[in-house]
C-alpha cells in the first residue's frame, strides 16, 4: 500500500482534510494517518471545531462532499441494518446523485468508441440533452436507424479510474483502522467495505445490468401485468447500455396526475404479488423499487427500469424469509431467534438468554396490532438491528431485501394504504413451507444427499491410500489444544524444579555428612590433589547448588 499511498497522495490528503473538517480528525490521528502522510496534526487540531450536527449527519457531510464513489458506497451501506447503526442510517438514506451532466462532446465521443461507429450512422436521431443524470453516468433518449425508440445510458469519463482509486484508499483505511482500533476489528471493517466495493464495481459493468433486466423479464412473460424493457445487444456495452425506451407514468407522480380510472387497490397487489414473487419464487429480485423505478403504463401495466441493484435468494434463505415471516405474524420469539440465527453470522460469544430478551421486547412492540398496520419492512429492519447489536452478520441480500419492502411499503401506501403487505406475504411464505415438506421434495433432498454420500464413499479409498502415504512419509503433522494446558505445564515446571532443588540439597547433605564422618575416623584428612576433600566437595557442591539456583530462578517456574 505504500506504492499506492505515494501515488495518491493528494486523494490521501482531501480524505484526511475533509474528515477533520467535519469532526473526524481525532480518526485520522488514531489510525495513523498524519504520521503517514506527514501532515501537521496543529492543522487538524484547528480544522476540529464544535459542531452541533448528530454523528449521522457529519458522515453524510463527509460522503457527499468526498464524492460519487463515497456517495454510491454510502446508498449501498445505506441497506445495511446488521452492520451500521439506525441512527447513521437514517441520514444514510437522504443521500442523492446530485451532479450535473457531463458533456454531449463526451457522450458521442464515448459511444462512438465503444460502439465502433459514427452516431450518425448508429441512430436516426439523439437527444444532446440528457433524461437524467447520475454519479456513474447518464442517460439520454435516441432512436436506431431501425425506427424502435431508446434509452442509451453513458458512463462518465473516466469514472472507472476514479472509484478504483478511491476504493483503494478506503480499503487502506478500512485496514489501519482494523489494526489499530479493537472495536473496528470486531466489526470486521475489510470484510465490509469488500463487500460494498464488489456491489459498485458491478454497477460499473452494464452489461450485468443487461442481464439481470432480461433474468426479470422472463420471470414475467406470462404476466401481462407487469412489462420489462428490451435490451439491444448490439448497441450495448460495459460502458454504454442501450434499452427499449418506456414512456409512462412514474409512481411517486400518480398523485397530482389527473385520474384516469385506474384501480388502486389492483395496481398494489400487482406490484406486491410481483415482488414476492421475484423473492420467494425466483428468489432473484429487483432491489432498488423506488418510485421513479417503476412506471405506469397504459392499461394499468406497471414496468420496471434500471437493474443495477438486484438481490439473489438462495433456496434455502428463500425457506429461512418464509419461516420469518410466519413467525413474527404468528409473535413467536422462539422461532424468530432460530431463523435469525440459521440466517445470520453469528459470533461465537453470542449471549442467547439477553438475545431472547431483546426480539421479546421487540414482539411486544407489535401485541395487539392489526396486521394491516403492521410494515414487514419495518418489522425486519428492526429484527435485523437487534441483530446488529448482538453482533451478527445478516447476509447482504436480506438487508437489500428488508429495504427493498419499506421502499415498496411507501409506494403501497400512497396507492392504497388498508392494503396489507404482511397479509400478502403469508401465502407466498406457507405455499413455500408446504413445497419443502412437500413428499417428492424431502425424496429429493434425501436422493441429493444419498448421492453425495456415495461419492464420498467411492473416494474413500483412494483418500485413505492417500493418507497412509503422506504418514509414512511424515508428511501429517497432529496439533492437539488442550484448553489451560499452558496453565498445566507451568505449574509442573514448578513442581519438577521444586523437587530437583530438594533432591539435590539432600545429596549434598548425604555426601558432605559421609566426608565428615571418614574425616573423623581417620588420623588425618583425606586429599585430593593436595586439597583436603571436604574443602573440596563442599566447594563443588556449594557451586552446583547456586547454579541450579540461579537457573530456576531465571526460568520463573519456582
């Protein structure tokens, strides 16, 4: 990282700047910062001034004034209940795309590149001026020389280059604030902004985009309710995303639009049924359903847009949501911790008797409340800080699941607010309980498992040859832990050394005794090399008695 350090130096610097601006600067001394990049901590000291803003909303000060990378990780982690705490959340989620579009100059010049042709030749007719536009690019409305009318969004120059490098220094961040301060390795800082770093660098790639809006598509072309743009291929790439041009009505405008007949009641359960049915059947879904997402066609068929956010359900988190959900209808705190854990991280620490206490107080929150005014969002996103607090890790896709029904939640309530989403979730949830114990299903599960089982045991031999042979060569190594065993041997060592000294200091009481007694008797002393013997073994004894001394003693272990 030093190569890095020196070669963003400046990037570093703003960073440091613009957190010490804003009541950081203490973090940036503490991780290390000033001392690397030889900045005067008199500076920071004086930047630090009392500000009267929550944490919450310094943060969403510094990412917004940090930039696009900062302001796309930031809405990202703005999904993530189980990590960050609500109240920074909530500022989190007021943060928007606000900069201004780039260039038409750069827009042809971009396409023209990536597309290998004039844009003359390419489309009939482009508007210069863009539809809207974003931190990551911009869209603009055109027409193919083949008639059909399209979006064409445009990434910015060099964008790709600019969050790569920004993503870089945060994972240094990330990593000095790990090794430096405790809570942060508890939080498992890396491993966070890993995972938020993967979610932009896809949405930096629209092709991923491309196929994640044809992966929905045919989840509903037997739908006549719901449509999905067309993507032209042809004109698509990992910078220039090329789609069918849907002119409707956007959701989050339906209410100052003069009525045109529509029913309310029916366009919710569409759009909720379509949801659930992304989640709990597909288990692939759109993540990002807010209101300028999602448009009104003619005939009250609701379309989708923009799939750069998507969440991916497994099987079996698909059968954890579902048991989620019948268990916090049904306010059973029993079940809820069990699927909270099957779902989660969880640490090995974890305290389970003041875990139950927290989701107990959180059931008590919704006793006695109608299900129709009970937010499944809301519910979850609240489980999920609890969760949080015990420090375990929901998988992203929930979080990006629990926001996705508060956004959708909203939308619902506009349209038609007695609808009840809890109450249209329970049927998706138990006819996905019944398909897991359904007969053929646990036959299937059962077969699955025979079969892994039987290549486990043709492989058998063969591994147990294997292991046989790294033996006899010495190859396998056995550690044994043994809890307090270091305790143990110390305690040993005490034990082994008290004994030597004891019998060490009887030998010399034995010998010096007999030499004493021969001395005695005889007429004269006894001589060795003209010494007399006792003199002698008193002398060799006293030093072997203050080595083994001095020995144990430096050892510690009396």
């Amino acid at each position: 990282m030093i190569g890095k350090r020196i070669r963003h130096l400046k990037r570093y610097r703003d960073v440091a700047k613009v957190l010490a601006r804003h009541g950081f600067g203490f973090f940036v001394e503490e991780i290390g910062l000033l001392h690397m990049l030889s900045l005067p901590k008199r500076l920071f000291t004086d930047m630090e001034e009392i500000d009267p803003k929550s944490v919450g909303e310094r943060i969403r000060q510094v990412i917004e004034e940090l930039g696009p990378t900062y302001v796309k990780i930031g809405q990202i982690a703005s999904t993530r209940a189980d990590v960050i705490p609500a109240d920074i959340l909530h500022e989190l989620e007021k943060l928007q795309d606000n900069v201004p579009p780039f260039s038409f100059v750069d827009v042809s010049r971009i396409i023209e590149e990536e597309l290998g042709s004039p844009l003359g030749e390419i489309f009939s007719t482009f508007d210069e001026k863009a539809l809207a536009a974003a931190s990551i690019g911009q869209v603009h409305c055109a027409q193919l020389r083949t008639g059909e009318k399209v979006a064409v969004k445009v990434q910015r120059p060099q964008i790709k280059a600019m969050i790569e490098t920004d993503l870089e220094i945060l994972m240094d961040l990330a990593t000095l604030a790990e090794h430096r301060m405790e809570r942060m390795e508890r939080l498992q800082l890396r491993d966070v902004v890993e995972e938020f770093a993967k979610s932009l660098r896809n949405e930096l790639d629209y092709t991923i985009e491309a196929r994640n809006a044809e992966k929905i598509a045919k989840q509903f072309k037997n739908d006549p309710t719901i449509y999905i743009p067309t993507i032209h291929w042809d004109y698509s790439t990992q910078t220039v995303l090329t789609m069918e041009f849907i002119e409707g009505q956007k959701l989050n405008q339906f209410e100052g639009s003069e009525e045109k007949g529509y029913d309310r009641t029916a366009l919710s359960e569409h759009l909720v049924k379509a949801l659930f049915h992304q989640v709990l059947i597909e288990g692939f879904f759109h993540a990002d359903p807010h209101p300028g997402n999602i448009l009104l066609l003619d005939g009250g068929v609701i379309a989708f847009i923009d799939f750069g956010m998507v969440g991916r359900l497994t099987l079996d988190m698909k059968h954890n949501f579902a048991s989620l959900v019948i268990a916090m209808m049904r306010q059973n705190t029993e079940s809820m911790i069990k699927t909270v854990l099957r779902i989660g991280i969880v640490p090995d620490d974890v305290n389970l008797p003041i875990l139950t206490n927290d989701v107990d107080e959180l059931r008590e929150k919704y006793v006695d409340v109608p299900m129709s005014r009970i937010s499944l969002g809301e519910a979850i996103s609240d489980l999920f800080e609890v969760a949080f607090r015990h420090r375990i890790r929901i998988p992203s896709d929930f979080t990006l699941l629990a926001k996705c029904l508060l956004t959708l939640e909203g939308i619902v309530e506009k349209l038609d607010p007695k609808l009840s989403i809890m109450d249209m979730a329970e049927p998706f949830g138990i006819r996905l309980l019944k398909e897991r114990y359904r007969p053929s299903t646990i036959a299937g599960r059962i077969w699955h498992n025979i079969s892994d089982y039987s290549d486990l045991l043709v492989d058998l031999p063969k591994q147990l040859k294997d292991l046989m042979r790294d033996m006899l060569r010495g190859r396998i190594r056995l550690e044994v832990s043994v809890p307090e065993l270091d305790i143990f041997l110390r305690k040993l060592d005490r034990i082994t050394n008290q004994l030597s000294f004891s019998i060490v200091l009887l030998s010399f009481s034995i010998v010096m005794a007999g030499l004493i007694i021969a001395s005695s008797l005889g007429r004269q002393p006894i001589l060795l090399w003209q010494i007399p013997a006792i003199d002698l073994g008193f002398g060799m004894a006293a030093l072997m008695l203050l080595w083994l001394f001095i020995s144990i003693f430096k050892s510690g272990k009396f």
